[in-house]
C-alpha cells in the first residue's frame, strides 16, 4: 500500500480469502456500534499481517502531522507529495532498491514536520528574515528528529528528517556533514527538494521556469549536490514535466 494513497482515502487494508481476494474497510467499521466484534472479525484479524498493521499505523501518524503540518504551513503537504514522488522517482533511476522505498517515502513526507516548532509568521514571511529567524528554520530538522524519535516505527526514516539541508560540500546544516557522510536517501531528497521549491510559488518568490531551475541543478553539482545524483537527476526528464 502506497503511503500517499492513505492520504487520500485513508482505510484499513485487511488481506482475506484463500483465493488472495482483498477488500478494504474504513477503520472502526469491523465492529459494531457498541464496539463488539462482528462474527467475522476473528478470521479477517488472523489474516491481517502485523507488517499491514505498522505500515497502516505509520500511515495515519504521517497524515496527521501533515495535516497539523499544512495547517501551520499552507502548502506543505503538497510540497511533501511532490518531493517525495520526484525523489522516488530519483531513487529508481540511480537503482536503489525497492525495499528501501517505503523509508524513504515516509521520510519525505515528513522531511520538514519539525516546522511544527518554527513560529508560523516566520515560515509566512515575504522580507528578508532575521538571524534569530534563521536560527529557527535551522532548528527544524533536529526538531523533526525528536518527534519522529516518538514513534519507533518511523525511525527508520529518520535519516532525510535529519539530513536532507546537509551540502555536500559540508556547508549544510545541522550537522555540517560533507560528500558520502551524508546519507543517500538525503542526498537524493536535496536535489528534490530545492527543485521543487525552486519551481514554486513561495511567499519571498515566484517560481522558476524549469530551464534556470534545471540550470541551477546542474551548476550546485559537487557544491550543495552529490554529482551522481544530479547526473540522474538530468537524465530523468520526467523532472523537466513535472507539476
Ligand atoms: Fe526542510
């Protein structure tokens, strides 16, 4: 079950049948109004596998601090849905495995869920923002770390939560890690995420045509940008066609 779907529709993937046949109920819908067990319940719950049950946990703890997220910050969702599916995307071309993309997918949407703590005027603001401003945006990733920290099913992903404004010449934050100290996941996410922000309205800014976005890319390569990730980036046109 893909993570984005939850947030579309969210349900309750439940396996059942020997002939592999599925079907989907919304949560609580399994049983009665007094909360009793329907008849059925027993059998369909021996066959809901626990790695259904964290994958679908991970899921609606992940829409609902997107939710509180776009409340705060209007539009994060949709930045997050956009980076993480360009950062998949990224992913296969440079040939990560597939197994590691649920992490990944999970890491992405939640990749700035610390702005939670930065005061909304300042993740609003049109002008120049202040030092004292900045040191709060900085704080972000670390502060994202301690909430996904809460949930051990999602620590896992921690790694482009904590890591994805790392540079890889070594001038990022919050740890000033450089080159292949930074994890993959996060390089790959880097390159998504600035991206993104490049070719979207933001309050300080309009959006870049794709052509000085791309441009951008490829001049950051060996400075803000693992190079092999922007050669992938530059051979995937999907980049250049996405919304
Ligand atoms: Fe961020």
């Amino acid at each position: 079950m893909l993570i984005t779907s939850a947030l579309i529709a969210p349900t309750l993937p439940l396996a059942f049948g020997s002939d592999g046949s599925s079907a989907r109920y919304r949560l609580g819908e399994a049983l009665d109004p007094g909360g009793r067990r329907q008849p059925f319940e027993d059998d369909l719950l021996t066959m809901l596998t626990i790695s259904e049950l964290n994958a679908d946990l991970c899921d609606r703890i992940i829409e609902h601090w997107l939710g509180l997220l776009d409340e705060h910050a209007p539009g994060a969702t949709r930045h997050a849905l956009r980076v993480t599916r360009h950062a998949v995307a990224l992913a296969s071309e440079l040939g990560v495995p597939q197994a590691a993309w649920p992490n990944l997918q999970r890491g992405g949407l939640l990749h700035d869920v610390g702005k939670l703590f930065v005061p909304g005027y300042i993740l609003r603001k049109r002008g120049k923002l202040t030092d004292p401003e900045w040191t709060s945006i900085r704080e972000h990733p670390g502060r994202g770390c301690e909430l996904i920290r809460s949930v051990a099913l999602l620590e896992p992903s921690i790694e482009i939560i904590r890591s994805h404004h790392e540079r890889w010449d070594g001038r990022g934050y919050p740890d000033g890690l450089a080159g292949e100290d930074i994890p993959l996941p996060a390089r790959i996410f880097a390159v998504a995420d600035v991206w993104d922000a490049l070719t979207h309205d933001r309050p300080y800014r309009a959006a870049w045509p794709q052509d000085r976005a791309i441009e951008l890319v490829r001049s950051e390569a060996g400075h803000h940008f693992d190079p092999v990730v922007v050669e992938a980036f530059l051979d995937t046109t999907s980049y250049r066609l996405a919304g």
